[in-house]
C-alpha cells in the first residue's frame, strides 16, 4: 500500500489530501479513502483491474506540482534515472513512485523524489527485508516537509526532509 497525505498549512478548510499510489484493488478502500480524505487522487498499480485509474498523474497542492506514478511502469524498477526521466515527462517538482517498497526520499537536480515504502513492509522482490513505513508531507508556499515513518527494531523512527522549491526571479 502507497499513501501519501498532503496537507495545505495556509487554509486548512481545503482539506486533507490522499495520494495512493497503486494497487487500490478492492472498492471498499476506495470508499475508506473518501470517508477520511476530501481530495482523493489514485494512480492504476499492477494488480488494479479498475481500468479508469491511470498510469500516472499530476496534482498541484499550493506551489508544488507533484507527479503520481505506481512504479511498474520504470524499468528497471526504482531506478532514479528511469524515474527522472517520467519526471521530467510530467514536468513536476515533486515525483511519487512505488512499487519496490523501498522508503526513499531524495533531492536531485533541484527536484524532489519519494518512494513512501510499504506501511505494512511487505514483500520486495528487491529488497530482502523491507521495512514498514509510510510518509507525511507538510506544504507551505515554497516549502515541501516530508516526515518519513518507519519501523526499525520495533522502534518506530522519524526523520523530517525539508525540500524548498526555487522561486522564480523577478525581473526588475
């Protein structure tokens, strides 16, 4: 499971936001997800069969234009360069992907990239023991917080990343 909860600091009568990313599978948590979100953006995994969610999405919270993808479709799965490259495709600032459960979050060439993981770690032909984890991100104008959950030693850890997006220059 991929979920990503966007929040928007500076007018909280928008709303939570949920970002899934990829195999929804079962209508029930799609009505779950529209019970606790009032925005709900989902992008088709590999073993969805709902055909009217797509590859991939972008999805503009304050500043930000953020791209969706399960993670399927890069080849090799995860690789970043593979992953740049749908990024700069979708022309977004923040690029979300999965499928690997691996959790990464990274800054590169001024741009922002998340793979929340797996909330329940499970299993990764990539990764021999995945670790749970989910992430929470935080907006607030040019300002992307990104609090990365994750359970290690049966100790749940938080990291918190800053991304700041470049403003654009003012032509005087």
């Amino acid at each position: 499971l991929h979920f990503f909860f966007l929040r928007r600091s500076s007018d909280l009568s928008s709303g939570i936001n949920a970002e899934y990313g990829g195999n929804l599978c079962l209508r029930e948590t799609h009505d779950y997800l529209k019970n606790i979100a009032s925005d709900v953006h989902i992008v088709r995994g590999d073993f969805d069969t709902n055909t009217s969610y797509p590859e991939q999405k972008v999805v503009t919270v304050g500043q930000f234009k953020i791209g969706l993808i399960h993670g399927h479709q890069v080849v090799p799965w995860g690789d970043h360069d593979a992953i740049a490259t749908i990024r700069r495709q979708l022309d977004v600032d923040v690029m979300i992907s999965g499928h690997t459960h691996k959790l990464e979050a990274y800054e590169k060439d001024g741009k922002f990239y998340i793979n929340p993981g797996s909330v329940t770690g499970a299993y990764s032909a990539l990764e021999r023991d995945p670790v749970p984890a989910f992430i929470l991100m935080d907006i607030q104008s040019n300002t992307l917080v990104t609090y990365v959950y994750s359970l290690a030693n049966d100790e749940m850890e938080v990291k918190k990343i800053e991304f700041k997006k470049a403003l654009p220059e003012r032509e005087e």
